[in-house]
C-alpha cells in the first residue's frame, strides 16, 4: 500500500470535484474550490474521521468494500477506481459484470433526484445506492449482506419481502424477478454470480424451481407497480428504467400520475423520513 499516493490522489479527486456535481448546494461560505472532507465522507457513508485519517495519510489499510464506496462517492470512472484499488495494495476487480460500481454519469443523475425515489440496482437485483425518498418508500435494502443483497433472493426466501405488494400480484412479482433473472443467467452463463444465485434459489424455494423450469422471458412493458406502505397506504406507481448495459445495472425511479390519490400519497414521503 503507498500511503502517500494514495493520499494525493484522493486529495486530487476531492478538489476537482464540485458541489454541483454531486448534487450538493454551494453556499455562500464556500471560499475554496472542490469539496470538503466532510461532505466526501457523507457521500462515501463513512466518518469523517476514518476518510480524513487515509487522506493524510496517517489512516488504516482500507478493505475492498471501503475503496468501493470511495469510488462512488468521489464517481470515479472504471480505470480511476482500478486505479484506486492498486494504490491501496489491492487486487483490480473484476471488470465483466461485477455490478457494483455505479458508472459516474449514473451518480450525477440520480444526486439530482434527491426529491424523487430512485435508486440503482445490479443484474442481481442487488440495491447499491438510494436516496432518501426510496430509503422512505422501500426501506433501506442496501444493508444486507450475502444472498439476501439480492430482491430476487429474498423474495422467494424471506416472506417479509413480499409485505410491500399486494397478494393479489405476488405471482406477478415472481414470474417478473425470474424472467429478469433468466435473462442475466443467459447472458452470463454457467460459470457467474448469476449462476450461483439460480442454484441456490433452486435448492431454497420449490416455486422458483418451478417458474426457473417455464423459462420466462421479460416483455417490452412493465405496467404500474401496486405497493402497500405500512403509512401510506396503498400506492400504484410507475417505475422509469434507465439501463446501463456497460455496468449491467439500472437507474429505476419511481413515479405517479399526477392529480391521483397515489401522487397525493407519494408527496408525504419527505415528510415521513426513511
């Protein structure tokens, strides 16, 4: 690990980046160009004090998954973050469809929908970044670990899963996750995460076993999502796709019609909090 460069580049990075292009306001105090260590660290959901201690250099060795969200908090492009990685001693991910590094273009959109529920997810259905507004709509699904980072996994393993949809449209819900999920095992083949994922929901849940066996195929439209808040109520929303093929992941952001109750619904959820 080489403290010193470490420390520099990230410094670089830091001070080239704006306010603005994280989606932050500038202030009027603001006397420097570049963003704060304070406002890095919020961005990388790490303390101030643990990113200040490496930018000095003075910190510990940082893991695999600490270099991974000071990657996208500062949005660096692939060969910046590989680039990160190597200063800290540690092997380059693998490029071909890891899923869990956020393309920088990405990030800039979805820092400018901190008013709207969006959030990227990965060919796994893994959930890698949220804002506030989808925290409050769907729950924080960013802190699990293991298979059950995956919607897919969970839903056909963990019933809790299934209490933001009707029971009307869980069938629905199952034949949609497998059919995407169908699609990455095609396009990934056998020897991938993917594959790993479909052998373990074979062996955990007889009806994915068994909508595994129809080899279901996505359509062109997905029409509106039917959720149950538990302080909501209920909510039918559209979910806007944005598709990163590059990174094998998608920018979903949710909407409603304007002038219905659901809109009415989904505008209170800034006042609910996460």
């Amino acid at each position: 690990m080489d403290r010193a460069e470490l420390a520099a580049f990230l410094r670089a990075r830091r001070e080239a980046l704006q306010p603005e292009d994280v989606g932050l306001p500038r202030g009027r105090r603001r006397r420097t160009g570049g963003l704060r260590r304070e406002e890095v660290a919020a961005l990388c959901d790490m303390s101030v004090d643990y990113y200040t201690r490496i930018e000095q250099p003075r910190g510990p060795n940082p893991s695999e998954q600490m270099l991974a969200a000071i990657a996208r908090g500062l949005h660096l492009p692939l060969e910046e973050r590989d680039h990160l990685f190597q200063l800290a001693g540690h092997a380059v991910p693998q490029r071909v469809r890891r899923g869990d590094h956020i393309n920088p273009g990405t990030m800039r959109i979805l820092d400018r929908l901190e008013d709207t529920p969006a959030q990227v997810v990965n060919h796994l259905g893994e959930t890698l970044k949220q804002t506030r507004m989808a925290v409050a709509l769907l729950g924080d699904e960013t802190v699990f670990t293991g298979r059950a980072r995956s919607l897919h996994y969970r839903w056909f393993t963990d019933p809790a899963s299934r209490l933001m949809i009707p029971e009307r449209d869980h069938s629905v819900q199952s034949r949609l996750l497998v059919a995407d999920l169908y699609g990455a095992y095609v396009r990934d083949g056998s020897d991938s995460r993917t594959a790993d994922l479909v052998d373990a929901l074979q062996a955990a849940s007889p009806d994915f076993a068994a909508l595994w066996r129809e080899h279901p195929v996505l359509g062109p439209y997905c029409a509106p999502k039917r959720f149950q808040h538990p302080k909501l109520g209920a909510l039918e929303l559209h979910c806007q796709t944005l598709v990163d093929p590059d990174q094998s992941q998608r920018l979903l952001v949710f909407t409603a019609v304007p002038g219905t109750e659901s809109h009415a619904r989904l505008q209170l959820l800034s006042v609910l909090g996460s």
